[in-house]
C-alpha cells in the first residue's frame, strides 16, 4: 500500500464516522419532542446505533 491509498482509507473511514456521528445527533434531536432530552433517551439511541454497526 502506497501513502495515498492509505490516506485515502484513512479520509474514507473520517467522512463515514463524521456521517454517522450527524445522523445519531439528527436522531437525537428527532426523538427528543416525544422522548424528552434525558440521558436515557439519548444512551439509548446512541446504544442502538452502535449495536447496528456491530452487528454490520
């Protein structure tokens, strides 16, 4: 592997974690009317986020 394939492994791996982190927090705040802001509510979608990228 050459410095440019791993930087761009590396730039792939940022762009998807930063994505997935803003679709957790869009997550949050779309639950937050109906669930309220707990901490409960918020480990619990952030719980279940994780566990579905495990599982992948």
């Amino acid at each position: 592997m050459n410095v440019f394939e791993r930087l761009g492994i590396y730039l792939l791996v940022l762009f998807s974690g930063t994505i997935v982190l803003v679709l957790e927090v869009l997550g949050i705040r779309m639950l937050a009317p109906y669930f309220g802001q707990t901490l409960f509510s918020f480990s619990s979608a952030l719980k279940t986020t994780d566990q579905i990228l495990i599982i992948d």
